[in-house]
C-alpha cells in the first residue's frame, strides 16, 4: 500500500504493520515487543518541533479515550537522524460488542508537500514585499510628476494666459478692423483654450498625488475627491464623519485613499449607482471607511471572478498594511465596501469633523 499502516492493541503494543510503515520510521519494529509502543519511529514531533514522548501520543490517547483522530500533521525523526512530515489518521477499532480492543494509524509521507507549501508561502512574501515596495515607488514617482506638472507645465501655461491677456489689452485700444477684430477673436480661443489646459493638468496633477493627502490628511482628502467625483459624474456622494484629527501613518493613509478611488471607479463602471454614502470612523483598534451605494448590487460570482482586477488591487492593497476590504452586495439595493485599517503603532486617531 502507497499508506503506511500499524494496528496497537489497547496497551500500545504494536502488533501489525505494513512495509510502507517500515519505509517511513526508518526501522523495523519487532511485533509485540513491549518496548516499542504507540508507534514504531524512533521520535515525535509535533509541527513547531516540540517533542512527542510515544505515551503521549495521539495513538496513545486514542487509546484511551476511543475518540478517533483525523489529519493530524507530525514529524517523525529516523535512526539516521532524517526527518519527515507525516499525516496522520487514526481509527478505533471495537469487536461484535462494541468494547475498544486497539486502533489503527495510516500515515503518509507529506514531507515534499510541506516543503512546496514553504517555498510558494516564501514566493508569496516576498512578491508582497515586492508589490509593496513597487506601490511605494510608484507613489513617490506620482508625487515628484505631479509636482512637475504642476510647477513646470502649470507655470508655463499660466504665464502664457498672461501674455495673451497682456496682447489683447494691446489689441483692444488698437483701431478696430476685419483683420483686427479676426485676431481679437482667435486670442480669445487661444485663451480659453490655455485656460482650459491648466484645469486638466490640475486635474491630472491631483489625481496623480493629491496635493490635499499630504497637506490635510486623509479625511479632507477623501472629502475632496468626493467632491470632485461628484461634480465629475453627477452621483450624490455624501461624506459623513464626527472625529477630529487623523493620526495614520503616510503608507496606510495613502494605501486606503488609493482603495476609496478604486471603489469609487467601480462604483462608476459597474453599480449603476445615483448615490454614494461614505462613512469614516474608529472601532475597536481600527480605522474603518464605509462606501455603500444605491445600484444593482455585486453579485457572488463577479466578486470572485478572476479578472475582477480592481476587487484585487484593494485587498491586496489591504493587506499590504495589515487591513481588509469586505465587499457585500444586495441585488436592487447597491454595495457595500467596508475598509478596515489597525491603527498605527496602537494609536487611536479621529477625523476632522464633518459632513457634507
């Protein structure tokens, strides 16, 4: 059999045993002989690598109690000092009147498993420390191009406002004429173009870092880009809040800002939403943000489909920095995504007061 097996009787005796069992403890125990007893490795361990006397075995309690074992995870430790992981299972065994006359273990080799599980629990972290550190240059890489834009191409296009500002005044004192009136007139688009120009790259600078974050905190900030999500799309974004003062360190702070534009765009592509409630507040050790809305409602499988990419973005931001992202939707009635944060360094923190 590719399992091992051994049967003890009811004082731990072993008294039958496969070739697999062989295999795994690494030795032969002699049938019936009392010094081996409860198994037939040379030692146990449980999974942290605290060690297992064979009286004080799960067979041996089994024994005891009648009560059977189910994927119990062990090492066992062989004569020439190699170790393996096993996984145990253990059964009971009664006569015609139902009394416990032994019990039997089937193990198996999960050794190369664990090890995978390891290597691919490694793989994740450090791709976590990699996502992270990837999220940390990309947000120091959006503030120094905002900054950029706004203070370069912001600059140059208000300047340039000016001086087409300055020619038209010139112009306007100018006798008038066709070709006078001609020039006035495409000033003027230029103008407004210019003009028109500068909002988008405030605009674009904002979204790139808002300037807001940094200077007011989360709480205006989120604020803020409600604000302007709703004179964008036209929904009713209502931001309530009753605390204070936000004491979030910068990472988490920009990481939950980050996850209220992502659910705010897919409130916008997907809910068919009218209204957006946004609730902030501090329970029991965390920040929480509430974003619910009024349209069809997530189903189950959308949430766990696989190229749902902005669904995992903000729990993998989450978790990230030790949070989570709950995602409940009702069909008819809208969604709700819940965001909570651990407060840093066990601080407690509060918003600025408000609602809008």
């Amino acid at each position: 059999m590719p399992v091992a097996v051994y049967v003890c009787d009811t004082s731990g005796i072993i008294q039958s045993y496969n070739n697999r069992a062989v295999e795994l403890w690494g030795r032969e125990p002699k049938s019936g002989h009392t010094a081996q007893r409860y198994c037939g490795s040379l030692r146990l361990y449980t999974p942290d690598g605290k060690l297992v006397p064979h009286e004080e075995s799960k067979m041996a309690e089994v024994l005891r109690t009648g009560i059977g074992a189910r994927d119990l995870e062990l090492g066992i430790e062989r004569p020439d000092g190699s170790c393996i992981t096993v996984l145990v299972n253990i059964v009971p065994l009664r006569n015609g009147a139902g009394e416990l006359i032994g019990a039997m273990n089937c193990f198996q080799d999960i050794t190369e498993r664990k090890r995978a599980e390891k290597e691919r629990e490694h793989s994740l972290t450090q791709l976590r420390a990699l996502a992270a550190r990837l999220e940390t240059v990309r947000e120091e890489e959006s503030k120094r191009i905002a900054r950029e834009i706004h203070d370069e191409l912001g600059s140059a296009l208000t300047s340039l406002g000016w001086d087409i500002e300055g020619i038209q005044a010139v112009l306007s004192k100018s006798e008038s004429g066709p070709q006078l009136e001609l020039l006035v007139d495409r000033l003027r688009l230029m103008r407004k173009i210019v003009e028109s120009t500068v909002s988008a790259v405030q605009r674009i600078a904002s979204e790139l870092r808002p300037s807001v974050l940094d200077v007011m905190g989360l709480a205006s900030a989120i604020d803020w880009h409600a604000q302007q999500f709703q004179a964008r799309t036209g929904m009713v974004c209502q931001c309530e809040y009753s605390l204070e003062e936000v004491h979030l360190d910068r990472d988490r702070s920009t990481a939950v800002f980050r996850i209220f534009q992502e659910a705010l765009t897919n409130v916008l592509r997907h809910a068919q939403a009218t209204k957006i409630d946004i609730h902030m507040k501090e329970e029991a050790g965390e920040f929480i943000l509430g974003i619910s809305d009024n349209g069809r409602g997530i189903r189950e499988e959308e949430k766990s489909d696989q190229m749902s990419l902005g669904l995992l973005g903000m729990q993998e931001r989450a978790h990230l920095i030790g949070g989570q992202v709950e995602v409940i939707g009702i069909e008819g009635r809208g969604t709700a995504v819940t965001v909570r944060v651990p407060l840093a360094d066990g601080r407690s923190f509060a918003l600025n007061g408000g609602h809008r």
